[in-house]
C-alpha cells in the first residue's frame, strides 16, 4: 500500500507539462518520480493508502477511494485540494489516461485551485463527491469508464449548486435514466431537444425561488415541471 500525498505548486506545474505534451503525444511517459519527491509532493492529514488496481467504472472508483478516505481525510480538505486529486491521477495515470492514448483536457485531470467548481470537472473527484455524498443513490451515475468523459456527468458537474442535493439527484434518476438499458437516456445532453438536463438546472434556479425544490420527492417535482419535460416520463 501506497501513503496518498498531494502535489506541491512545483509538482503541480511538472505535471501540468506532462498533460500538455500527452495531448499531442499518447506514448509520453508520465513523471511517476513526483509521488514521492518531497520536492514535488508531500503528506496529507490522515495517511489514507492506496494501492495499485484496475476500475472497470467510475462507480468501482468512487466506491474504493470513498472507502480508503474514509474516517482518515476530511471531506473538507478533499473538496480543496487540488494537489490531492492531481497526486491519484499522476497514481492512477494509465486509469485515467490509458496507455499510447493521447489526454483529454487538462481540467479532467488538473484544476485551477482559485475555482471550487472546477474540481466537480474531474475525472477522479466527481466520483468520489457523488458516492461521499449520495452512496448508493449516485450508483445508476457512474457506469462510464474512469477515463472517460462522459458528456452527461460533465453537464451535471456544472450544476454544482445542485448536484449536492439527494432530491435534485433522485429526480435526474427519475427523468434520464433508462433503467431497462442502465444507461442515460438519448438526447438529455442536446441543447435542441427541449427539456434537457441543462434547461433543467435553469429552471430549478427559477423555480428555487419559490419552491423548496430540495425538499420535494422527484414525483413532486414532476408536477410542476413543463411540459418539454414530459418526454422523459416512463409511460
């Protein structure tokens, strides 16, 4: 078992050059050397270990790291650290970037630390935040590969005010998924298909003024819905 550090400013711009010269080459070797210099990284408060394994889904993620996290960091400091999270994607480099592929943008495996919303961006800690927060309500959410950047998990991290909430979550449980297939349902991240799951965070940020939307059951919710959302209702 491996001692989870965090990226120092220094380790965090190393790796920075790494993920800009991945994405033009996807044979670029990673700076594994940064996990342990104490030059680049050091220690964080309450020595969690991980080891090196393989995720078949966003979820086996989610469910391992919530676990080694557990009772040793606070949620507080995860939602923070940036150097953290850039630390078990560096750990993590051929789960998140498999081998010969070339990167993604870098904000699904780096943040910019002045934003606290960026980190809802990423590939590792968006996971981790639905199973911490949500458990087994955020399991139909994860299904993806860890590597990859699905364009409705992104969607969602951008309503960051309200991917917090268990009741937003059930409803976009309620409306998208199509739970014969287990998958999210076609057209719920295409901006010309009314109703979709962009035109539901506006909506609820109208309608939070004069709804307590957070504390009613998604069929509640249903009711006061448009009908461009009635597409999605299971018949």
């Amino acid at each position: 078992m491996t001692e989870i550090r965090k990226l120092t400013d220094s380790g965090i711009e190393e790796f920075r050059r790494f993920l800009q010269g991945r994405t033009a080459d996807g044979k670029l070797s990673p700076p594994l050397d940064l996990l342990a210099d104490t030059r680049h990284s050091e220690t964080i408060h309450g020595s969690a270990t991980v080891e090196q394994r393989q995720f078949d889904s966003k979820l086996s993620f989610g469910q391992y790291i919530n676990d080694r996290f557990k009772g040793r960091t606070s949620r507080q400091l995860l939602r923070r650290s940036v150097g953290t999270w850039a630390w078990l994607t560096l750990f993590y480099i051929d789960e998140v970037i498999p081998p010969g592929k070339k990167a993604l943008h870098r904000g699904n495996y780096l943040q910019n630390a002045a934003d606290d919303r960026s980190l809802d961006k990423h590939l590792l800690y968006f996971p981790w935040k639905m199973i911490s927060m949500h458990g087994d309500e955020a399991f139909w959410l994860l299904y993806p590969p860890l590597y990859k950047d699905a364009k409705f998990l992104r969607e969602l991290a951008n309503s960051y005010r309200r991917n917090v909430s268990p009741e937003f979550v059930r409803l976009c449980k309620y409306l998208f998924l199509d739970e014969k297939k287990g998958q999210f349902k076609r057209g719920v991240t295409n901006d010309k298909v009314p109703g979709n799951l962009r035109h539901l965070d506006r909506l609820s940020s109208q309608l939070d003024l004069t709804y307590d939307i957070f504390g009613m059951a998604p069929s509640e919710f249903v009711r006061i819905l448009p009908k461009a959302f009635h597409r999605w209702l299971t018949k």
